[in-house]
C-alpha cells in the first residue's frame, strides 16, 4: 500500500509540474506576434498569440485604387492567415510539451 502512495505523489507531482510548464508556455505564447499578408505585401497584419490585432499597415497605392471591397477582402484575408499561423504555432508549441496528449481547457 505504501508503495502505492509514493506512485500517487509521483504522479501528482509530475502532474503539476506539467501545469506550471503549460502555463508558462500560455503565458510566453500570448507575447508573440504573427504576421499575415494580403496582396502580395500590400496589407500586412500582426496579432498576437491572444488573438488580438497589434498592428495593420496598408500600402498607398492600394488606398489610391479606391477600391473599398477590395481592400476589406485583402484586410481580412491578411488577418486571417495571422489568425491561423498563430493557432497552428500554438497548437504545435504544446503538443512539443504534452507529447500530443489533449488536455482538456489548455489552449
């Protein structure tokens, strides 16, 4: 039975050093930023890894076109590729650290 408790501790043990890995990853991975284009470079957007939007720059000749759906076609195309780049960063980050193992509420 003793033997049973020091595998239990162990395991408990693991476990939350584990967490405090994940967290410390959570945290380091909302600092980064991810950058999307649009248009070969003319709207590049930048977000973060808590998915909020730091930064859009539009290049002038699109402006001078004055093509308003085109330009919100490129804005989101330039965002959604950020979006994605930092979800797949994520998602990879931590599988490195879980082994691939889904935790449930972790990302």
């Amino acid at each position: 039975m003793k033997g049973m408790q020091g595998g239990m501790q162990q395991f408990i043990k693991q476990a939350n050093q584990l967490q405090a890995k994940i967290k410390k990853l959570q945290e380091e991975l909302a600092t980064r930023e991810y950058e999307g284009t649009a248009g070969g470079g003319a709207v590049t957007v930048k977000v973060n890894g808590d998915n909020k939007l730091v930064s859009l720059s539009i290049k002038e000749e699109v402006m001078k076109a004055g093509d308003v759906e085109m330009l919100q076609d490129l804005v989101l195309t330039a965002t959604n590729e950020a979006l994605r780049i930092a979800k797949e960063t994520s998602e990879t980050e931590m599988n490195k650290l879980t082994g691939g193992f889904g935790l449930p509420g972790m990302l």
